[in-house]
C-alpha cells in the first residue's frame, strides 16, 4: 500500500510540474484478456487479464520522466498484481544523460532491468560511454532478497552502421546465481562485403555465453551470407515458465536472401549444428504481399522431421485487419533462428483500428511442443494512446 501511496505521489508531482512547463505527456494503454490458460503458468488458472500503462513526459528540454507498470491477475512467477517494469528519470545535457529508478539497458550482447543509475557520456572523437549500477529489478516486489544481486555495466562503443566497435563488461544475474561477463561486438564493410562479430564470455564459468559472427555480400538483387552462432540463453526470455538454461551449440550456416521487389522476398539457408549428434537442417522462406511459406526439413534427436509454416494477412477495410499463421515441426526459439523440433501451432487474430490511437484485436493461439505441453488460449487486447 505504502509502494502504490508513493507512486500515485510521484506521478501527481510530475503531472503539475508537466503544467507548469506546458509540456504534454504521452500515455499508451494496454488491456489484455485471454482464457483458457492451459499449462502455462498454473495448471488451476483458467483466465489471466492485464492492464499495461505506459507513461512518458518531456518536462522542459533537460528533464524526462519514463514508466512503465502494469495490473492484473496473480500467478507462480508473478504473485502480485502490481508489477513495475520501468520508472525513472533522465537528466540530459549537451552530450550527457543520467537517469535514476528502475532502468533497462539493451544491447546485441545483454539486456537488462535493473533498479539503480546509469550514466551516458557521447562524444564525437572519444565514442559512447555507458556506466551502469544497481540491483536486479523485481517486477512485483514478492522477493525481499533483491540486494543480493548487484548488476553493474560498463560499455563503450564508437563508430557508425559501417564501421563500429564496442566492448561490453556486465555482472547480472543469471542461472540462480550472480555471473560476470564481457562481451565485444564490431561492425566492418569493405568492398561490398559486410563482417559483423558479436562474442560474450561468461567469466564467473570460463565458458562462452553467446557467439555470432557472419559475413554478407550483395549480387545485385541477392544477399549472401555464411556465419556461424553459439548460445547460452535462459529458457524464461523465450517461455516465462521455465526457469533454466539452454546451450545451443556452434551452428554454421549459409543463407541467400533475394529481394525481388517489395512484394516478394525469398530466403534460403542451410545449418549444420557441430553437436555430439550432429543435425543438418534447411529451410526456405517465401513472403509475397500477404502471404508468408516456410518449408524445413531436418533431423530431431535422430528422426528426420518435415514442417514449416504457413501464414497470411488482409486489410479487409480501412479500418479491419486479420491473420492466421500454421506451424508443424518448426519452432521459432531465438532471434531468427528456427528449430526442427516436434510441435504444431496455430494463431489467429482480427483487428480494429477505429482511429490511430485506438485498436482492439481478438485473437486465438494453440501450441503443443516439449516446452508448452499444451496451450490453448483466445483472447482480447486493446490498445489506446493518449
């Protein structure tokens, strides 16, 4: 009670300092309903709804207040109905930002949310540096251990989209324990080609936690290119229920990707994952103005699988839309890559956009893999900005 007191206290001072700058805040709400939640987060829950407030206010052109809280039903891994995901407040200069409160930092190489400061530094001849510290973020305040896990950053980096390098250092807490990393990342063109390397290093483990280099050429219409990845990810960032790690060994790869038009794009690749048992797989995309086919073909845990996935959208009028997507066997995990894994899935949706501020969409999902089980849902979300 006294946490929700504060908060209303905060956003009342905001609010009348907001008037007496004249500055005009941006406000997004977010409504969400879905039943039945079959094996998700708890097997007795059958409807989990939430409200999502997203709060952002230019107070003068120093100040900038950034929220981002949420209310709704309770389960095992969110046992309050009052969660916090972001609130702070950015100081800006010429060249610098200091923000306090609850923060987020993303990058390819981590993301994190955390309670504490972070200080930005940008200059022109030196590069971008960041300097982070604090505690690792409780979404719903149910763990009064919080302290117990600092998280700390320190990041540089300098260049542009061509030519950038940066090197990251972080401690966070990952697997039940707190881990130290350090990470690099660089970008390089030169005569038509572009290499991109990005390495973590998990140093509390001596073991590497993420690793993706590739290099593409451009033939015209056409983008080659050959890489390889590697890595170390927590279940929960893909399926919020599962609180442990995965390690997805060194895959190589080559893809084509053709661009024909703006209507039509193609894209074409080839893996090899260098495990114990080893697993070669393909698979093929084709989008064309609506529609969307994936065609893969591989082998899981010794058998070879057959799948891909179907999917299409309209604008029936100027105000509706709609969607539906098929998958069998080919399960999106990380990024852009998809998985020969036994599964099937399907997930509909309409939508209503009465104005540009205003949409409402009605949707339904059904998933059966070794991470689901089983789960099928539909649901309604709105969405409003202010």
């Amino acid at each position: 009670m006294k946490l929700r007191r504060l908060l209303v206290f905060f956003f009342t001072i905001v609010w009348f300092i907001g008037i007496l700058f004249a500055t005009k805040p941006e406000i997004s709400i977010i409504t969400s309903a879905a039943t039945p939640r079959i094996h998700l987060w708890s097997a007795d829950e059958t409807t989990h709804w939430l409200t999502l407030v997203n709060y952002n206010h230019e107070i003068g052109s120093r100040l900038q207040i950034n929220s981002s809280f949420e209310y709704g039903s309770e389960h095992e891994y969110l046992r309050n109905p009052f969660r916090v995901y972001l609130l702070d407040a950015k100081f800006k200069l010429k060249n610098q930002n200091l923000s306090f409160g609850r923060l987020s930092y993303w990058s390819g190489l981590v993301n994190l949310r955390f309670d504490g400061v972070n200080y930005n530094y940008k200059n022109q001849s030196l590069g971008n540096l960041t300097v982070a510290s604090g505690f690792d973020a409780v979404y719903d305040f149910s763990d009064t251990t919080w302290t117990d896990f600092p998280v700390v950053l320190l990041a540089w980096s300098k260049g542009s989209s061509d030519k950038k390098v940066g090197i990251t250092y972080w401690q966070e807490y990952f697997d039940k324990d707190v881990h130290t990393f350090s990470g690099g990342q660089w970008t390089l063109a030169f005569f038509g080609i572009r290499y991109t390397q990005q390495f973590a290093y998990d140093l509390t483990e001596s073991r590497i936690q993420s690793f993706r280099s590739h290099i593409t050429k451009r033939l015209g219409k056409h983008y080659l290119t050959l890489g390889a990845r590697q890595r170390r990810f927590m279940v929960k960032e893909v399926f919020q229920w599962i609180d442990k790690p995965i390690n997805m060994p060194v895959s190589v790869y080559l893809s084509m990707k053709t661009i024909s038009s703006k209507e039509l794009m193609i894209l074409s690749q080839i893996s090899h994952r260098l495990s114990t048992n080893g697993t070669t797989y393909a698979h093929s995309t084709i989008m064309f103005k609506n529609y969307s086919c994936t065609a893969l073909y591989g082998n899981y845990r010794g058998n070879t699988l057959l799948g891909g996935q179907l999917g299409y959208q309209k604008k029936l009028t100027s105000t509706l839309k709609c969607g539906v997507k098929l998958e069998l066997n080919a399960l999106n995990m990380a990024d852009d890559v998809i998985e020969p894994i036994q599964s099937k899935g399907s997930y509909g949706w309409i939508g209503w956009s009465p104005k540009e501020s205003i949409s409402l969409r009605l949707f339904y999902r059904y998933a059966s893999n070794e991470y689901y089980t089983v789960d099928g849902r539909g649901g309604l979300t709105i969405h409003v900005a202010l």
